[in-house]
C-alpha cells in the first residue's frame, strides 16, 4: 500500500511500555487529565465514556479503544455495576503526521477481537514472567497489539467486518485468566457472564471450537508450562497456582500436552535457552 510507504513501520515501536488492569466500583471516574501517551483500554466487562477534549465518545464491554498523546481526558465508568478494563501504556516517538492521521481515520472503539484479548494476556502475563528478555517481549507482543488495532480498524472501515467476540465469551476468558488458581466451575462462570450454562457452553463451541470447562484446563496446563520454563518454583507449588488439587493432576495434564514430565519440560527449555 502506498499509504503504508509513507512513514517507517518502526515509528510504532514502542520506547516504554506499561500494562495493567483496574476494576473500577460503580460510579467510578478519573481525571481530568492530559494523556501523556499512546493508550490502548479493553473493557472487558462494564462501560466506559471518555470525553477527549471535551467530547463524549463512549466504550461499552468488549471493546477497545486507542487514545492518542497530548489531548485532556476525562473518564466515567459504568454507574451500575463494576468496570472490568485493561490498559497498555505505549511510550513512542512523535508520530509522523501520516500515521497520525491513519490512527485518526480508525472506526472508536473496535470490537475486542479474541485475537486481540489473547495478546493483552499474553502482554499482563509477562509482568510476573522471570525471563531476563520479559522487557523485549512486551514490547513485541504490545507493537502486535498496535498493528492488529490498526489492521482490524482498517477492515471495519473498509467495510470487511472480523466476527468479534460475543461480550460473554470474553468476559469469561477473562475471568479464567485471572482466577486460574481458584476452583472454578461451569455455574460458577455462568453466573459472572449473565448467562445460562448451557448457552455459555454453545457460545464457546461455536467461537473457540471448546466448552469453557476445556478452555479453563488448557490454560491452567498453559500457565504451569510457563512457569515450569521459566521460573524455578517447586511442581507442587506451580500445581497449587494453576489451579490443580494435586501435583500427580498437573503432572498428568502436562506428560498429556507436552509428552514430558514437568521436570523433564523445565530441564528441556532450561537447556535450550
């Protein structure tokens, strides 16, 4: 694309980098306030509007938004009932003027695609990683994030609509992720999205190809590995975060994932590193 030779890719690669994520009470707000950078929010559940300048512009759950540096902000959440949101706080070098107005051209907010809520666990997950690289990774996985916006906002644009996500879905992804070490169970997600386990179930299948119960193993599986690979922590330590009752459950899910045993996996990637 002509439009794409107008600047260096490399103007989005991020200097600094911050992540996080907040759960406002109902009624919550913040600021006003001048927004010192590139800021991506997902509204994971609740609502948000912002005004920019003095202008409204309003997020509802399952979206996400790109603020842009040097504008006052001012933020109210859902009054009803709490807001669910993650945020990356994206330090760059002043955007050339095309790429700005590119950014500027940009539907707001975006559906929050499942491509798109993947990489924003995938980015809070590397604040607790020990890798020595955690830094570079976040900031690869957080300029990923940045393309995908701009790809994904320039397909709606254009008219070439991505399915997003159905809001109860990513609601319950999300509360896997965070409640991974907890006993968790299909009512329990059920109740938190506001619907019926067995719509839950179909929501699941027919987005991800996987009921929710399946989904929350492979993740906890997905996690130990991780911390197998990069942390030094105990198995029954690592079985106990990931939300496994016993060490010989965790050991049998990962020889199932990985055809190894955990300390066979950590000495693996310990080697190779």
């Amino acid at each position: 694309m002509a439009e794409m030779d107008r600047y260096d890719d490399s103007a989005l690669w991020p200097e600094t980098v911050q992540v996080g994520e907040v759960i406002y009470p109902p009624g919550g707000a913040l600021g006003p306030r001048v927004q010192q950078w590139l800021q991506l929010v997902m509204i994971h559940s609740g609502e948000m509007t912002v005004w920019i300048d003095d202008q409204p512009y309003y997020a509802p759950a399952a979206t996400v938004s790109l603020l842009l540096p040097g504008h006052k902000e001012r933020f109210a959440f859902a009054v009803q009932r709490e807001t669910h949101h993650s945020f990356v706080h994206i330090g760059v070098a002043p955007l050339p003027d095309a790429l700005e107005a590119r950014l500027r051209e940009l539907p707001w907010p975006l559906p929050l695609s499942t491509q798109m809520a993947d990489l924003t666990v995938r980015a809070l997950a590397l604040r607790s990683t020990a890798l020595t690289t955690a830094r570079p990774l976040l900031k690869a996985v957080v300029a990923q994030m940045l393309w995908r916006y701009i790809g994904e906002g320039e397909r709606l644009r254009m008219g070439v609509n991505s399915p997003a996500a159905h809001p109860a879905v990513e609601q319950a992804r999300q509360h896997i992720h965070t409640h991974l070490s907890e006993v968790l169970t299909l009512d329990d997600l059920a109740q938190v999205v506001a619907v019926s386990p067995s719509h839950l179930i179909r929501l699941f299948q027919t987005e991800l190809n996987i009921t929710p119960i399946a989904y929350l193993w492979a993740q906890r599986v997905a996690r130990g590995i991780e911390l197998l690979e990069s942390t030094g922590l105990p198995v029954g330590i690592i079985a106990e975060r990931c939300g496994f009752q016993t060490s010989y459950h965790f050991s049998r899910r990962v020889r199932e994932a990985t055809g190894l045993a955990p300390l066979e996996v950590r000495r693996r990637a310990w080697r190779s590193g």
